[in-house]
C-alpha cells in the first residue's frame, strides 16, 4: 500500500507541473479566454514529503476599480502559505477565463463584475480571492453653442452634454480659429468672418474620451446708410436712413451720430442743422447680440444762416446852418443782399438810396432816420442826429461914418444866428486894404466915398457878409 501511494502522489506531482506549464486554459465552461500572465511555477521544496507551514492562501488586485466598456483591466493574483509551486485559475463574471498570475480582460457590457483567482498548490490545496469592478457605459457628449450666427467680435457660449462614462468629466475646446478653452460652457469671440467647427473632447473618469462638434457662422454686419438731402440750410430738415444685414441677424437697432455733436435713433432719423459748414454723419447698427459697425453716410453740406439785417448811418457833420447842404450814408450787413435804402431826415422830406444829401430850410434838432430793407423784406433802421441852426447875419458900422483924409475910424460887426459862435471876420476896407476881427481900425488916405465890407463865418462855416459906407472928404476952409 505505501508503495502505491508514492506512486500516486509522483502522478499527480507530473500532472501540476504540466498544468502549470500549460500558457492557456480553455476552462470547463467554454467562455472567453484571458491574455494570460507570464508562466509561473513555484520552486518545489527539496523534502516534498514536508507538510506547508502556513495554510494557503490568495489575494486579487486591479490596476484599476473601475473602466468604461472596452477599456482593459489588469487583474494580478497572489498566493502564500500551502507548498509552493501554484497554479493560477480565473474565472469572471461575464464568463472570461484564464490563467497565470495576472490576466488582462476588457468587459464588453457595463455594470458591476467579480474576478475571481483560484490557486492550487503542489499539495493540491486550493484557495480563491474575488476583485470586483465597475464598468461604466462609453461615454458621448454633444456640443451646443448660444448663436450659432454672430458677428466677429460678438462672446459665444459653448456647451457640453455628456452622457455614458463614470459621471465625471472634464472639457477641452478648439475653436477652428486657431484657439482653444476649456470647461462646460466655455466663451469665445471670433474675429474674423467665416465659418467655424467648434469641437469638445469630454474626458471621464476613467480616461475614456468622446468628442463632438458644432458649427458657428461668423458674417460681418453688412450697413448701408444715406441722407436726403446731402445740402440745404438751417431751416432744412435732414433725413437719415439705414438697414443692415449679417451678423447675428435682426432685429437691428440704430444710433447716429450727426456730425456737430447731436445724437439720434431709430431709421429713419431726422435732424436740422443750426451752423453752417461740411457735417460727416455717421450711423452704428447693432445686431440682435449687441455686435456692432459703424458706417458714414455722404457728407452734409449746411449754408450758414445770414447774420441779423443791421443798418447804420454816417453824416461828415452833427451840425449845420439852414442851407448848408449835409451828405447822409446808410450802409447795411446781415440778412440777404441786395439791400434798398429809404431816408427821413425829420423835417418832413424824405429821400432814398445809400448816400443822399439834404438841405434845412428850417433850424432845430433833426434826427435823420435810414431804414434798409433786404431782399427777404427783412428791414432795420438807424438814426442820426443833426442840430440845424438860423442862417448867420451880420451888420457893418463906421465910426464915424465921415472924415478928412488921414483921420481914424472904427469898423464894427455884429453878427446873428449860426450856432452862436464865429470863426472869422474878414474886413475889405474898400480902397485896397484889409483887416480882421470884430473891429478894425482904417484911415483913408484919399477923399472919397468908399464902401467897406466884413464877411462873418460861423462855427458851420456858413457865412453872412454886411457893409458900410464912409465919406473922406477934404477939410474947406473958407
């Protein structure tokens, strides 16, 4: 009986070391085969009649607790105790086998599996350890964006969907222009018109990936604006209009700006100019997402106003004497040309035209008016004041008015009227002499009847001239 129990246990030693030997086990189920691990055999101890020290034992570890469906898992299996060397048998749930100390399997539906490691040592002695694992379903993700119309410039909000993966999950972005971001949502602006791929790859916690995209139209705000009339004046009302295209699309909004620092709305827009000159108005269109372009329209050309009609008077002379001839100009500025003149000159005659001349028949204060009417009927007036003074007169006296030859006489004036004051009297004695002043003193040297004369000027330069007779005879003596 010993004999054949030696013999058994030698059959069964070869059969363990075949086995462990062996890089695949099909398994008794048929289900799918592991990658297998590197063949392990323990080394055998030099007295195998010697019972193990430790009872045998295993322990299943992942290089992962979890993966996404077709993701690889790594499952290794340890085992101590029992007699060395040990054979390796797996068994999953999804019906996976395999052996070695470590296998590789990738689960192909997603929920909750168990690898399970059953060892076997030289003595036959079996020990098994389980290690369980989630798999999540592959992960998508679909890609949004706000507007998918904007204009350059215009901030756009990408978002990201996902579904499937372990639940966690992080963003990356390309924009298509050359940019990138990251996170759900994420912003950006494009600068440029065109058509862009936003695209998202969605990361989860397992390191699966999934990724989608989303087109965006860029178009540049396409404006054009006018006003009508492009001239006029102060009293000219202006209209402006605009329309726009592209962008975000409508509805558009419209703001001016007129050139002479007034602002507008709306189109059309209406504004009147208050100053003459060259105006460049220009309009901002705003698209539905607040992008914005400015456009000018033709440029404005406003005749400036004419300034207010005035009138003024300018007379060589304030005063004069009745009968002196006085010269009166009217000039005009503002309002519009040409001008027509028309006079009173406050005693009762009237005149017209820009420069005229009038003479008093009357003294007094007279107030000389011109009134200038433009070619719009517009009028304004001016005055001018003029003292008018009596006729100068004068009277001449000799004294005394007979007398011998050599005797000395006195000549006197007196004068009247004017403006009460005389420059000048100017005296022609009558034989060929001549003297000045109020009074003047002439002796004859001849017999004879002569006649002296005195011319007076006033402070107007009028003048009045008298006279006076004398008588130079010889003394008789009888």
């Amino acid at each position: 009986m010993a004999a054949l129990a030696r013999a058994g246990s030698v059959v069964a030693l070869l059969v363990l070391f075949v086995l462990a030997l062996v890089p695949a086990w099909p398994g008794l189920g048929g289900g799918p085969a592991l990658a297998p691990g590197p063949p392990v055999v323990q080394a055998a101890s030099a007295n195998s009649g010697v019972a193990p020290a430790d009872a045998l034992s295993a322990h299943v570890s992942a290089d992962r607790s979890g993966a996404d469906v077709g993701q690889s898992i790594t499952f290794a299996c340890s085992a101590s105790g029992g007699t060395p060397p040990y054979v390796y048998a797996w068994t999953l749930s999804d019906g996976g086998i395999g052996t070695g100390p470590t296998v590789t399997h990738s689960f192909s539906s997603p929920g909750t599996y168990e690898a399970t490691c059953t060892v076997t040592d030289l003595l036959l002695g079996i020990a098994s350890a389980s290690k369980s694992v989630v798999i999540s379903p592959l992960p998508s993700v679909a890609a949004s964006v706000d507007h998918d119309l904007a204009a350059p410039g215009t901030v756009l909000t990408f978002s990201a969907s996902p579904s499937g993966g372990d639940g966690s999950f992080s963003y990356e972005w390309t924009f298509d222009d050359g940019s990138s971001g990251s996170g759900a949502p994420a912003t950006h602006a494009y600068t440029a018109a065109g058509s862009y791929q936003a695209t998202v790859t969605a990361t989860d916690g397992n390191g699966g990936t999934a990724s989608s995209s989303t087109s965006v139209t860029i178009s540049n705000i396409g404006v054009t604006a006018g006003v009508s009339p492009t001239s006029g004046d102060a009293t000219t009302v202006f209209t402006f209009t605009a329309s726009a295209s592209g962008g975000s699309g409508s509805p558009y909004s419209f703001s001016w700006a007129f050139g002479d620092g007034t602002t507008g709305t709306g189109s059309p827009a209406s504004h009147s100019y208050s100053a003459g000159g060259s105006y460049s108005p220009a309009v901002t269109a705003t698209d539905s997402l607040g992008g914005t372009k400015v456009t000018q329209t033709q440029t404005v050309s406003v005749t400036a106003p004419p300034a207010p009609l005035g009138a003024s008077v300018s007379a060589p002379r304030q005063a004069a004497d009745v009968g002196q001839s006085v010269s009166f100009t009217c000039s005009a500025t503002g309002g519009a040309a040409p001008y027509s003149y028309g006079w009173t000159f406050g005693d009762g005659n009237t005149g017209s035209g820009p420069a005229v001349n009038h003479v008093y028949q009357l003294a007094g204060a007279m107030t000389v008016t011109c009134t200038a009417t433009d070619s719009a009927s517009a009028s304004a007036a001016a005055s001018k004041s003029v003292d008018v003074s009596p006729s100068p007169s004068v009277a001449a006296h000799a004294n005394p008015s007979a007398a011998a030859p050599g005797t000395s006489l006195t000549f006197s004036a007196q004068a009247t009227g004017g403006p009460g004051g005389f420059t000048d009297y100017a005296w022609s004695l009558g034989d060929g002499a001549t003297g000045s002043g109020i009074q003047v003193a002439h002796a004859f040297a001849q017999p004879g009847s002569y006649q002296a004369s005195v011319v007076v000027t006033d402070a107007n330069g009028g003048t009045a001239s008298g006279s006076v007779s004398v008588t130079i005879s010889n003394i008789q003596v009888t």
